[in-house]
C-alpha cells in the first residue's frame, strides 16, 4: 500500500483557512509545503456536491461541501 492512498489531512486552522480562500474565489496555497492547491471538479456525493483541495506535493487535502459553498453566495442565507 502507498503512503499516498489515504491523503492527510490539514489541522482545523489549516482547513478553515483554505476553505475560506476557495469560497472567496481566491488561489489557496498550502499552508505545509508553500505549493499551489489543486482544486479538484466539484462531485456528487449522498445528495450533495463536494471538492477536493488539495495539494500535489505534500498530499493533504480537504473536502468543501457544497453548503458551504451556497452559503457564501451574495443574498443567500445559510
């Protein structure tokens, strides 16, 4: 089994602080390794859209979850 099957995964701080880059519309950067995040084609997943963020180098990722994506919007409450 490759040590690249299952990704790492960032801390809570990391995590919110990309979450809130991408749903910004902004270009994350991972906070490990100073490399861009790859930001995977949202997927339906048990009724709701995730992507994937993650990054090339250092393998970590996290899930943004349509929600929270939505909630985000202008004139939309979440």
């Amino acid at each position: 089994m490759s040590t690249h099957d299952t990704p790492a995964t960032y801390n809570r701080d990391e995590a919110v602080a990309i979450r809130e880059i991408v749903l910004e519309g902004g270009s994350p950067i991972c906070p490990r390794c100073d490399k861009p995040l790859t930001l995977r084609t949202p997927v339906a997943l048990d009724e709701m859209m995730v992507q994937e963020v993650s990054c090339p180098m250092c393998h970590r990722c996290v899930i943004i979850r349509e929600e929270e994506t939505r909630s985000r919007e202008p004139g939309v409450e979440g």
